[in-house]
C-alpha cells in the first residue's frame, strides 16, 4: 500500500545566466518559477514529510522469465533479499490462465479466475508459466512477512483463447481510423464463447460471449485478419489516437456493458480478497473506456472495503494526455511516467546532453503526486524493443528516479538480477548503492542545481529528523570529463566528511559551515554522496576471528577463518618487510582464500578483513588477528649410487631456507621406512655403511625448516622425494 505522500510541483524554465567555469546554475523550483541575482542560487525551499520512510517499487518479472513453473517458488526466496535492499512494494506479473497455457506471460488472459489451479488451455496443465496458484500465494505471503506491498496485474481490456466461435454481424473498419467503417454489414464467424469448462463454475458461473465484446480482428469463416466492429455495439471511449483507440489485441471487452463491468468489479474484489492483494497495476488503459477505471477502483474498494493503491499503464509519451486521463478518471490511479521515460532513453542515445530536458514535460513536472517513475520494463527491454534506455546510462537514469523526492520509483526486476535472455545486462552493483541512499539517506528538504549548460545535473536532500544523519547530494555527468557542482545541503550537515556511495568518486567531501561544498562529477557517471560516518555504521561488520591455515604448500598456503554475520567478502593482507607495510594480496567471498605465488620455505604475515558492499564500494570491518605462516621446502631429487657393501646419496639443496634434512630407508618400496639419519642443511651427499650384498634398498629424503629460529618454536617439513632403489654390490 502506498505509504508517502509525495508533493505535486510544477517545475518552470530553466534559468539562463553568465557564469564562470567554477559556477552554478541552479535549476528552477518544482515550487514556482524565480530570478537568479547572483552566480550562485539556491532554488526555493520544498520540504518532504519527515515521518515515513520512502517508497520503493519493483517490477518483479520480465517478458522472459522462464516458463518451467518455478518462478513464484523463486520470487518467495528473493523477498528477504529485496526487503532489505528497501523494496516496499513489488508488482507481480500476471498471475491467470493465457491463451498460449504455460508459455503465457499472461497478458493474451483466457481465464481471470484461474491462477494456475485448473487443466485448460494449451498446456493442458493447471500451472501457469509462473506456477501454481498455492505456490503463487505461498509467494505473496512470504512477500508480506517480509513487508512487501504486492499489487497484482490487472488485464481488462481483451481476453483471448476462446472456446468457440459464434456468428456476428459486424462491419469491417479501418485501422488507422477506427471510426471509419470501410464495408457493409457483414456476418462473420468471431472467437467470443468463453465457458471455462475446466474450472467448471468454481469462484464465478459468468459466461462470456459476443454481447461482452465490441470487435475482433479475426473472421474464422473466412480466415481473414481485419479489424471488425460488431454492428449493434461502439468502441468505448478512449484516446483518439487512430481515431480511436479501443481495440488493441484478441477480443475486445465491451467495458460499457453492465453485465461485463459488474463481473469484472465482482472479479477484482475476489482477486482482492482470495490472493490478499494491496493494490493493482492495470494494463493497457490507453484502450479503456475512460470512465471504468476509476468507476472500477471505486466499487472494488466498496466491495472490499479496503483502499486500493492502483498504478495504470498509458503508453504515450505525451504528458498532456497523461494528465487528461488523470482528470477522467478523478485521480484515482497513478500513472507510470512515460514522458520521462523516453528523454532518459534520448539522453541515454546521446540525443541531448542537456540533462535538465529529463525533467520537462514529465509526469513528476506536471503531477508528481501521480506519477510511477521507471527506467525500463517488460515491453521495452532488450528484445522486446528497441526503444529503451542504454545499459551504460542506466545507473545514472536511476539516480535520477530513485534520490530525488518525486514520484514513486519502479526498479525493473532483470536491470537487478539479469534478463534470462542475456540482452539485458544486470546492474545491481549500481542499484544496490543507489537503493541504500534512497532508503537511509534520500530525505528532506531538496534543491536542485546545473552546470550552465545543464551537461551536469545535481540536487541536494537535507536530510529531516526521524532519518538519523540522512540528507544526500547527487551529481550527473553528460560531460567526457570529471568536473564539479557547489551544492548546497544545509547548515546542520557543517563539518561533517561525506563519501561517494555508488565508488564512482573516491573523493572525501567535507561540508562547509554554511552547508555547502563542492561535489566531484564524473564524466558521464552519477555520483552520491553521503554522510560517511552514518554509512560505516549501517554498514558494521565485525572482526575476522579463528584465522588458520587450511592447507601448508611450498609456493602457496589456503586460509580459514570463522565466517562474519553479514560479511559480503574479505580482503587478505600481507606483511611487506621491506616496506614494512601491509600489501593487499588477494579477495574471497567465502570464509577462506588461496594465496599463491609464494617462496619456499619462508616466513609470512597474514591478516583477514571483512567488508560489506555497497555497490562497487566496500566498507571495512575490524582485521582478524596476525597469522605466522612458514611455507613448507621442497624436496631434493635423491640420486642413489651403488657400492660394496655402501650406497651413495646425492642430492642438491633446494633453497637457502631450509636447516637440514631427514634420509629414510627400507628393505621394501612398499614396507615401512625408518629414519637413518638428520643432516645439516649444508650437506648434499650422504654415504650409507654396512649394507648387505646384492640386497636392494630403497631411500627417500625430506628437508625442514623452523617455524621460528630454533626446533622449539616448531618445525615445517618438506614432502618426501621420489623413492629411489639401489641394489648393493
């Protein structure tokens, strides 16, 4: 349910003025337009509610989701996860019988009561491509126990996949104007009888036919694609585009029918109420009649008796046509931001590098209390479309969406964890950093700045009292080279060090005693930086404790150590002598790590850090204590020459390191081998008396070093050489 009021401003021309290299332009206030008097200005004060925490927005699915039933059991395991990164709410896919059965990603709906609990359709298996209808609500709960808003998909407009066919009058219309009829009346044969014989009355008796319907595009009796009015109905109410623009796919529901609309209010108050919904997005309301949305939302609430949270999809980049559905519908839904969309993506193609043009003619400028804001989508995405914002500007279009106090934002699930198309590439690192501003830091009163001209873009939150240390500055780059912006973020942040969240900037900012500084930007990046002492402590760690050695090599050692609660990896240190200084040797994400590339026989320092990651930005815990690790020597190669009654033993030594060496000896190559002699590391010959004639004995030989500088303090073996035989003369 939608937890904050966001405050509707309108944003005025951006301001022109002459200014220095160094300077600023601030951007003019959602508030009112203003005049700039001086080089620098802040822009006038709009202030946020400093009681609630904000609201965060998930796409949970993508076109491509794969159809094997597992991703409701999926989704139920990731709700911890995306709890935590600050998700609140999370719109579901929807989740009834399609015409196409299991490949259907449920927006060609046959069935609105079937959530993947009957036999129908082309699959003939009750499990939609997501699942089943238990595991469907087993994920909705898990969602809510972790404190998830879930609003559920809502496709009205057609339906597809009919059982049978039914004679129709109709008359043959033109496509690109609806409204022109371009035949007599004809007598077709239209795809209208839905019965749902598999669900066989369960949850609601109401059939459909050609009375519910205003048109098809198919006729079946002449096999002939066309776009066909029914003769005794009219297209509803919708955009003009085409004329007009009700008919979009399948058969086309008749939404001034009272029968179509009381089912389709007794349908959402069951769907409400059966899957405990917090809201819905509704699909496709572009072909709607303008007058049942809001009528809908109205008498699903009544039924209910609960307040809906509705977000309703009208495709068009047109902000006009935004708010004149937000108007005939009695603002009764929100909206996703279309216009805003489409100038992040001209950004993104480098159409304008004025960044200040994402803001104008938006759903946020013009109505922000109504707007969803997103920066990609199911029918954008890479292989679906074209048209959509480029991988590379997409952590900055989310900065963009997800720090400032506009809208509500809609994080697309495949930008966090991956298309499973491989077409779009996750940038959850990105995210993850953008997510944890927005959820500690992104609070406040704002104020908006530029570059004069507008290639760097930036605000400031100052953050209010029930966030502890929160407020934030976030800078955009268009620009091909790193510059700056003096921002602003309020007297009460004086002295403090602020740090860059997002790791594209490893500059430390320090605030001035008026509250303002001066903010690295990085070319072509985003940047946000926050109070560097408040992320340490959200982002604690504790210390790496139990450190040991796993396994002793000569040129390499694996480490151990206890595992940190929270821990996202750690960093391995060793001790540079010469320097006297602590190198950084390698990274692991487990609670071990192989060091290679080590000498023989010699002593090492070793320390462990554990780290929490933000983004590509890591904070350090507390080192583990010191580890002394003495490599293991390497075994000489033993030669052995034989002579009467004696053998010769030669070997070289391995390295200078090393203080002696143990010879072993046996009658059998398999037997058991005693210790015949200890020599000093200066020896590399050994010569065996008092051996029987024509007896074959068999050697080997290991070198040791001390851990410390004498036995006591512990002794490091070698493995053993190659066995060598010798038979005695």
């Amino acid at each position: 349910m939608r937890k904050s009021k966001l405050f509707s401003k309108i944003w005025s021309a951006v301001l022109a003025v002459a200014v220095t290299a160094t300077s600023i332009v601030p951007v003019a206030s959602f508030d009112k337009p203003q005049t700039v008097s001086a080089a620098v200005q802040e822009e006038t004060t709009v202030t946020q509610e400093a009681t609630k925490d904000n609201e965060t927005m998930m796409q949970g699915f993508e076109w491509f989701t794969v159809g094997d039933g597992t991703y409701w059991n999926t989704l139920g395991n990731q709700a911890k996860e995306l709890s935590k990164i600050g998700i609140t709410s999370i719109w579901l896919p929807p989740a009834y019988k399609g015409a196409s059965g299991t490949s259907s990603a449920g927006y060609d709906p046959y069935d609105l009561y079937d959530l993947g609990e009957f036999a129908q359709k082309s699959s003939n298996v009750a499990r939609t491509k997501y699942g089943t209808k238990d595991e469907y609500l087993a994920a909705i709960k898990k969602l809510h126990n972790n404190n998830i808003a879930v609003y559920a998909d809502a496709v009205m407009n057609h339906k597809s996949g009919a059982d049978s066919t039914e004679t129709v009058n109709a008359y043959k219309v033109n496509w690109s104007n609806r409204l022109s009829k371009v035949s007599d009346k004809l007598s077709i044969e239209a795809w209208t009888v839905f019965d749902f014989k598999g669900r066989n009355n369960k949850y609601s008796s109401f059939k459909w036919d050609a009375s519910c319907f205003d048109g098809v595009d198919w006729d079946q009796k002449k096999q002939t694609n066309a776009l066909y009015l029914f003769s005794n109905k009219e297209w509803d109410k919708t955009s003009t585009e085409n004329g007009n623009y009700d008919f979009l796919m399948g058969a086309d529901t008749d939404l001034n029918s009272t029968k179509v609309r009381n089912e389709l209010v007794n349908w959402g108050a069951w769907y409400y109420d059966f899957a405990n919904l917090d809201g819905y997005r509704i699909d496709a309301v572009k072909h709607m009649e303008y007058s049942f949305v809001g009528d809908w939302i109205t008498r699903v609430n009544e039924k209910t008796g609960k307040k809906m949270f509705a977000v309703a999809e009208y495709l068009d980049g047109n902000v006009a046509h935004l708010k004149e559905y937000i108007d005939a519908t009695d603002g009764k839904t929100t909206l996703f931001d279309f216009p805003m969309f489409y100038r992040l993506r001209d950004a993104s193609k480098g159409y304008n590098k004025d960044l200040r043009n994402i803001f104008k003619g938006s759903l946020i400028e013009a109505d922000a209390d109504h707007a969803v804001t997103f920066v990609d989508n199911h029918d954008m995405q890479a292989g679906r479309s074209g048209d959509t914002v480029s991988g590379w500007f997409k952590p900055n279009a989310y900065a963009y969406i997800l720090t400032r106090k506009e809208g509500i934002p809609c994080v697309f699930y495949c930008d966090y964890y991956g298309s499973k198309n491989g077409k779009t590439i996750s940038c959850k690192e990105a995210l993850d950093s953008l997510l944890f501003a927005r959820k500690y830091f992104a609070y406040g009163t704002q104020h908006t700045y530029s570059s004069s001209n507008g290639y760097v873009i930036g605000w400031t939150r100052e953050g209010d009292s029930t966030h502890k240390n929160s407020g934030l500055a976030t800078v955009i780059s268009s620009s091909t080279s790193d510059s700056s912006l003096t921002m602003n973020v309020g007297k009460a942040h004086a002295g403090e060090k602020w740090i860059d969240v997002t790791g594209n900037s490893s500059e430390t900012v320090t605030i001035s005693s008026t509250g303002s500084a001066k903010f690295k930007a990085v070319a072509k990046k985003s940047c946000v930086y926050v109070n560097e002492n408040r992320v340490k402590t959200l982002m604690a760690v504790g210390k790496a404790s139990g450190l040991k050695v796993s396994v002793l090599g000569a040129t390499s050692v694996k480490l151990a150590w206890n595992k940190v609660s929270g821990a996202n990896g750690y960093h391995i240190y060793k001790y540079n002598t010469s320097a006297k200084k602590w190198d950084y040797v390698a990274n692991s994400t487990k609670a071990e790590a192989l060091v290679k590339n080590l000498n023989q026989a010699a002593g090492y320092r070793f320390k462990v850090l554990p780290y929490k990651k933000i983004g590509n930005k890591k904070i350090m815990g507390s080192s583990s204590n010191e580890l002394v690790v003495v490599t293991r020597p390497v075994a000489p190669s033993l030669k052995a020459t034989a002579g009467t009654g004696k053998c010769k033993l030669e070997w070289k030594k391995p390295c200078a390191r090393i203080k002696g060496y143990e010879i072993y000896m046996s009658t059998s190559k398999n037997g058991t081998y005693k210790k015949i002699n200890s020599m000093s590391a200066a020896a590399t010959a050994k010569v065996v008396q008092n051996l029987t004639k024509n007896k074959t004995y068999y050697f080997k030989i290991r070198t040791y070093r001390y851990k410390g500088s004498k036995a006591s303090d512990g002794i490091v073996y070698s493995g053993f050489s190659s066995i060598v035989s010798v038979k005695i003369k």
